[in-house]
C-alpha cells in the first residue's frame, strides 16, 4: 500500500498548494491513504474547526499535530470528537484529545497512525520513547501497518526514535522543522524514516512566516506578530510503499513540488 504523508501544512498557502496537488499525487503514486501534519493550518497557528473540515475534504485521512495544536481553543473540542484528528500522544493525562488511531484505506487495509513528540528544545512531556513502545504494542494489535509523525527540533532525537522503533512500525516521519531532510531510507528493520518531511506552505519565507518580520526579530530582538508569507508554495512530503501484510516499507520517495 502507499501512504502519502504531508509535512507541516501552513497558512492558506498551506492548503491552497495541498488542495491543488493532492488529487494529482493521490492518482500519480496511486496513493491509498493520505495524512498531513496541520498545526499550523489556521493562519501559520493552529488549528480552526472551519480548516479542519477543509482539510478533510482534500482526502486527508488522518491528521496529526505537534506543540501549535494549542494556540486556537476552538479546536479542543474537536480533538476529543474526531478519531483521526491527533495531537501527541505524550501529553499528560487531562489534556484533550489523543495520540493514535487506525483507519481503513480505500481497500479496507487497517492501518494506525501514531503520533508522538521531542522534548529536546521543546516542552516537558512524557517520555517519547516510553510513549512510543506502550502505544506501538497496543496498535500492533489493531493493525499491521504502524506510521509514526514524530514532532521534533533536534535531528539526534528523531534519528534515535528511527532506531528505536526500527522493525516493529511501518514508517517514522519527522515533521515540526519545515525544512526538508534528505536522508529518506529504509532502515535494516524494514521501517522507512526521513528526519524532517519539511512545510507544505509559502516557498518565500522564514518557515512559513514573512521574512521580513523575522530578519527584524533577529536584528533588534523585539516581539514581533508572526504573519504567514505570501507568494509562491511549496509543498512537501513523502510517499511510502508498504508491505501490507508484514507491515515492512519497501521504499521511502520523498516529494517536493512547486507551484506551477
Ligand atoms: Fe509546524
Ligand atoms: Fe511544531
């Protein structure tokens, strides 16, 4: 089967390029299940209920989310309604929502989609890879393909949890960076992994935001309001060729496709 995940959605020029280009993939790499990380969707923060059911009907499946799932409230009641609307799972009890779910591709193949988040220049939450090995067994049962979105800034974290779970899931996919890696490969275990899937969002910018308003950021150290940039996008991910039945990856294409 082949999954295509979407790296970090931003902005409307986020959804603009995905709702262009995802009928084209979807029938070019004849894709079986879609999923994109969105915390930033809603104006390069959040996540809006309005967004969300634009989202849905691109033929995203699943939808998966990292530390910006918190700045708009509106959608904290989603969080707990939506099976496929995912937040990390290594949140502390209490908090809305959860980390994991499994759907059905258009072939009725079960696959879970499992969520995590770094703590390396990010928040305190629990344990990533504790979170990882817990939540893994229990979607093993559900499902033989497992896919891993871990959102996370160091790339030492996000290649550990490759190794980590090497074997015993489908795919660990980096989002959170917005920039690219290129180190897509299958892993010895058979799980496809690439550091950073990178933004599907404004080509011109600082990561999804106006470069100007960063570059005086950085020059005169004053807060500033983040906007989304304008301008040509850019949208990027990968597509995922899996064994369905032993859940091994045969093979990892990253994506990046411009604006035409
Ligand atoms: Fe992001
Ligand atoms: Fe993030």
């Amino acid at each position: 089967m082949k999954i295509l995940f979407i790296g970090d959605v931003v902005g409307r020029p986020g959804r603009q390029i995905a709702a262009r280009l995802l009928p084209r993939l979807i029938t070019r790499f004849n894709v079986d299940l879609c999923v994109a990380n969105c915390e930033n969707a809603a104006a390069g923060f959040g996540l809006t209920p309005k967004v969300y059911e634009q989202l849905k009907a691109m033929e995203i499946a699943v939808i998966t989310s990292g530390n910006h799932i918190w700045n708009k409230r509106e959608i904290y009641p989603l969080l707990d309604e939506h099976d496929a609307l995912l937040r990390p799972a290594n949140y502390p009890e209490g908090v809305p929502g959860h980390g994991s779910c499994v759907v059905s591709t258009y072939a009725g193949e079960r696959v879970a989609v499992l969520n995590l988040m770094g703590r390396v220049f990010l928040h305190a939450l629990d344990c990533p890879f504790r979170c990882a090995e817990a939540e893994v067994a229990k979607l093993r049962e559900e499902a033989d393909v497992v896919v891993v979105d871990f959102h996370a800034e160091a790339t030492s974290e996000k290649i550990a949890m490759g190794w980590f779970l090497d074997g015993r899931v489908s795919a660990v996919l980096g989002t959170h960076t917005h920039v690219q890696t290129a180190d897509a490969a299958i892993l010895p275990g058979g799980t496809a992994y690439m550091t950073d899937l990178g933004m599907t969002g404004p080509r011109n910018s600082v990561i999804g935001v106006n470069k100007d308003i960063i570059i005086e950021k950085y020059l005169y150290q004053i807060p500033k309001r983040f906007d989304t940039a304008k301008g040509p996008s850019i949208l990027s991910g990968a597509v995922v060729d899996i064994d369905g039945k032993s859940g091994r990856a045969n093979s990892i294409l990253p994506i990046r496709m411009e604006d035409e």
